[in-house]
C-alpha cells in the first residue's frame, strides 16, 4: 500500500510544482486556459501558490509530517474541484482533462494517505 502511496503522491506533486511554476511564469497556455474560463490574470500567481503549497504539503507528508500530507491532499482536492466546476460553468470542455486529472491524482493520495494512517 506505501509503494502505490508513494508512486501516486511523487507524480501528484511533480504535476502540481509544474502547473504551479508554468503559473509563475505566466506560460501561454496558462493564460489561454485562464482567459477561457474568464480567469483574471492577477489570479494566476495567487492560483499556483495554492497549488505548490499543496505540492510542498504532500512532499511534507512523505517526510512524516504527520497530517500534512493528508491535509495538503484534501486541499488539492477543494482546489480541483473549483477548477472543475468553472470549467464546467464556463462550458470549456477541451481543456477539463487536466484539473480533473489532478483531481483524480489528489483524491488518490487522500484514500491512499487515509487507508495508512489505520
């Protein structure tokens, strides 16, 4: 179980530190996929802090910061949830794969971190 935990945690944070940088950065496609969903623009950078806490929350966990990890997980989840919902507000449906992909991912490694703590 700590293996499928840890390969599922480690690609979660990798994703979640990349969008969080590609934010930072003000990547193209970040600003069409924000401009789509009517994102503002002063949101971006506030929007990839959240998701590198989460990153730094799970890297945490991994490290045996008790709780962390799980509450660095359900906070992912709350985010991608919101993600999804204005995408699917917006009616944007070409580019929903990747919030609710991360939201697949985050759900995951909140089972996953929840099922260990037993």
């Amino acid at each position: 179980m700590f293996t499928a935990y840890l390969i599922v945690a480690i690609v979660t944070i990798v994703l979640n530190a990349g969008a969080a940088i590609a934010d930072f950065v003000y990547a193209p496609f970040v600003l069409e996929n924000s401009a789509a969903v009517d994102v503002p623009r002063s949101w971006i950078v506030p929007l990839g802090l959240v998701k590198a806490a989460g990153a730094a929350g799970l890297v945490l966990g991994l490290f045996g910061v008790q709780y962390l990890g799980a509450a660095a997980a359900a906070g992912l989840v709350l985010f991608y949830i919101g993600a999804v919902f204005v995408h699917l507000r917006h009616r944007v449906f070409g580019n929903i794969a990747a919030p609710g992909s991360l939201l697949a991912l985050a759900a995951v490694v909140l089972v996953l971190d929840l099922a260990q703590a037993r």
